[in-house]
C-alpha cells in the first residue's frame, strides 16, 4: 500500500489522539489554577492565623541534631554508576542479615526511617536512603531527571553497588509507588516487599475513576504541575502547614535541610508527574525539606 494512502487513512486517527491530548492538558490546567486558588487561600489564612511564622520559610543552615543521632546507623554516600549521582543513606546492622532497603515518600527523608532502623538492625542490613533531590543527597535541575526509569534505575544501583544480588524493600507513599514499579521491572532483585499507605498505580488510577470522592482527595496533585506556585504555596507558614489531601497535611514538622543546605528539587519534580499526566509544566520544582516531628509515628 503507498505511503501516501497509509497516511492518509491514519491522518483521523493523529488528529483524534491530537485533540484528546489538548483537551486532557486543558482538563489538567484548569483543576490546577482551581487548586491553587484553594490552596492559596487557605496558605494565606494559616499566615494571617500565625503571623509570627511569616509568609516565607525560614533557611535552615544546620540540620536538626536527630538527623546525627548515631544509634539510627552510620551516615554514607553511595555513587550511582548509570547517572554518576551521590545518594545520601543511613546504614546498621552490616553482615547481620540480608539487606532491608527503606524508600521513603513525599516530603520525607531517610528519618522517616528511624523507629525501624532502631528495630531491624539487629538482624538485617538495614538501609534508609535519600532519594534523589532529597535530603543531602544530589538535586538535579531539570524536572526531566525524575522520572520513574530514572528512580527505578537509582534503586537497582543502591542495590547493586551495596554489593547485593536482591532485597526486601519496604516503602512507604511516592517511594511505594517506586517499589510497585521496581518489583515489576527488576523482580530478580527483590526477594519480599513492604508497602505503606499505597497502590499501584494502575490500581490507584481504576480506583479514583470510580470514586470520585479519591480523584478529590487527590487534588493537590493538580497543583503541582504548577511551576513555582506550589513551592511557594509550601513554604508559607514557615513550611509548618500542607494542603489537604497532600501527604502529612494536618501535622507540622520543622523544616530541615541537607548537609549541604541545598533545597529539594523531587517532589513535584518526579512524585507528582504521574497519576493524570506525562510531565509538569515549567521548570524544576524546589520545595525545602522538612524532618518529621521526632515523637510522631511515620
């Protein structure tokens, strides 16, 4: 059949595919702005409510003194041999057991950890890693280097370059939907899993279509694909307030940086491109880290 023919019977089918892309983004900037409006008053109700903590965060220079408890694990960095990245982790318990590898969710860090590290050091390699663009571990600029493959790829090299063949992976909110994902593509390195508070993403997907009361719940993913808005929106309050429905809201943690100072570049970067959308627009998202409240349970 000539090229041309062939091109001119799918020319309806690009054309639909076209105009359904444009009309799902239209969908998407439009609960967006929708969020954001929400989500800015009530930002702005919790800085008139508690103008002590101002409208920005306050810059953190030295991380809290839990951060260095030396009872949670030795503090290391591990360079990643497919991006060259340094990952910040914390490790104990090495040569008592197979390795137990902790992925945490969105705003968290490796502290997020902390009671199980305390509790399976004395059987397993217990280790709880910074993932990319949190905590003291690297932040890549570009929003494009958060995506899935690229974490997933990240997880395989931990692994690997720790000096095992498999693990038992617990993970916990955006880091649960790595594992899910990891599971399915590197199987041969996962012996058992552990998940917290998440779904599959195909699961959370048919869920929120059938119940529209989750897809609200689930708003503030809308928000972030926002550029610049929502860090903003986050740092309000001294970073002591989140917006309903987004992980931890209802609690307030005191912000915490990495050891470097730098600022968190992956939440909305690679957590929050997921569930309805490709990718966000803009540029790379930069929220700061907080840690959480050391007498609140992850």
């Amino acid at each position: 059949m000539p090229e041309l023919v062939v091109t001119a019977l799918l020319a309806p089918s690009r054309l639909t595919l076209k105009l359904l892309r444009a009309f799902i983004w239209i969908l998407v900037y439009s609960a967006a702005l929708v969020a954001a409006a929400a989500y800015g008053c009530i930002a702005f109700t919790h800085v008139l409510c508690r103008p002590r903590r101002g409208c920005c965060g306050r810059p953190r220079r030295t991380p809290p003194a839990c951060l260095s408890d030396p009872v949670l694990g030795e503090h290391c960095f591990l360079t990643l041999k497919s991006s060259g990245l340094r990952l910040h982790y914390v490790s104990a318990g090495r040569g008592k057991g197979p390795l137990m590898l902790f992925l945490h969710g969105f705003p968290e860090n490796w502290f997020s950890w902390r009671y199980q590290l305390r509790e399976f050091q004395s059987r397993f390699h217990v280790v709880a890693v910074d993932l990319r663009g949190y905590g003291s571990s690297d932040a890549p600029r570009d929003v494009d280097c958060y995506t899935i493959d690229l974490l997933m790829a990240d997880i395989q090299d931990v692994i690997l370059g720790l000096g095992y063949s498999k693990c038992i992976i617990v993970a916990h909110d955006w880091g649960a939907l790595l594992a899910w994902n990891f599971s399915i593509y590197y199987p041969s390195l996962v012996e058992r899993m552990v998940v917290v508070s998440a779904a599959p993403m195909s699961v959370y997907q048919d869920y929120s279509i059938r119940h529209i009361g989750q897809f609200f719940r689930s708003n503030y993913m809308f928000l972030f694909q926002l550029p610049w808005l929502p860090e903003k929106l986050l740092s309000m309050s001294d970073f002591q307030e989140r917006p309903p429905g987004a992980p931890g809201a209802g609690h307030a943690h005191p912000v915490a940086v990495g050891g470097e100072g730098h600022l968190l570049r992956a939440g909305a970067g690679w957590g929050h491109q997921q569930p309805f959308c490709a990718r966000p627009a803009g540029g790379p998202h930069t929220a700061r880290h907080r840690a959480l409240d050391p007498t609140e349970p992850p």
